[in-house]
C-alpha cells in the first residue's frame, strides 16, 4: 500500500490483518482526496520474492539475453538492466492513482489473469498529457503486454480500481519490469 506517508509492503506473515487494513484505508482516504496512492498486492525481489519459486523463474526469463535482445528489437531501444521486477495481483477494491514512470526505462506489464473483463474494473487508462483525457482503456486480457517508453515521453496512466471478481474469483494478476534503457 501506498498513501501520502510513504510505500510500504506489508506481509501477511510479518503483520497482522488489522495493520495491513488500516494502511489500506489510509490508501482509499488519500484516493478520495485525490492524491497519488495505490493498494495491491505484489511479490518483490526480496526474501519473500525468493520463496516463490514461479517468480524466480519468470524474473530469470525476463533478465535473460534473448528477452532483452528481443525487447530491443521491438523497441528500438538499448535495454540495460532490469532495475525492477515484481508480481502484482488486484483484488476487489484495489487501484493504482494516476502517475507517470519517471527515468529513460522501458516498463512493461505482462498480465497473466484468464478470464479478466472490463466490468470487473482494474483496466489501465492511458491519459493525454494534460491528465484530463483518456486516450485508451486496456483491459488486462491474458498475456496482453503493455510497453511503455519513459524516455521518449510522460505518459500519465492509472489502474481503475477493482470492482468485480473475475471467472472463478481470478485476481488481476501482471508481471511488472522495468529496464533502464
């Protein structure tokens, strides 16, 4: 969860419902304001991130030569290192604010959720400049990729958020990288 005090992950084994609760709240209580804020899941590359066997596998895979070279190729960019890699799932009532990746990155989102439709909510709106409108609505469809060039331009964007859950109770669930390029 994010709000206006600072990103923090909270794991279920290391802090209790209540804890992870009230920070989510905070979340809500800043996106009603209108502030940049966001609540979802993610497994990261850290101790936790290391237990899980399938994002390992999947970090290893997109950190590999043939996917950069790849990337490269389709984007017409250098791709360095991957500087950031992580699993997100959104459940229901969770959302990303309007933002914008900063720094010459290449970000992609591969999503991974089968089943996934717009009425569930947790699209991804890509605004104009001004961040007043909305030049395209993706709906995360499985395995539809989304690239984003950070060093050619802003691009302001945000997750809706969850109002359904999907077939079968599916979660919105994405990989999420960045390559500094």
């Amino acid at each position: 969860d994010r709000n206006k005090c600072a990103p923090v992950d909270y794991y279920k084994n290391k802090h209790s419902k209540f804890e992870i609760e009230q920070e989510r709240e905070k979340a809500l209580q800043e996106y009603h304001q209108g502030n940049f804020c966001y609540s979802f899941r993610r497994v990261t590359d850290n101790q936790q991130g290391k237990e899980v066997s399938s994002f390992l596998e999947i970090k290893a895979f997109l950190d590999s030569k043939k996917f950069k070279f790849f990337l490269s190729e389709i984007t017409k960019k250098s791709i360095n290192t991957l500087s950031l890699c992580y699993l997100s799932w959104f459940d229901l009532g969770d959302f990303l604010a309007t933002h914008c990746d900063s720094g010459s990155c290449i970000n992609i989102v591969i999503n991974f959720t089968k089943g996934w439709e717009s009425n569930h909510g947790g699209l991804t709106f890509i605004l104009d400049k001004q961040k007043e409108n909305i030049i395209e609505a993706l709906v995360p469809t499985y395995l539809s990729t989304l690239i984003i060039d950070t060093g050619e331009k802003s691009i302001p964007h945000f997750v809706s958020m969850v109002n359904s859950v999907g077939v079968r109770g599916a979660k919105r669930m994405a990989v999420v990288a960045r390559y500094d390029a």
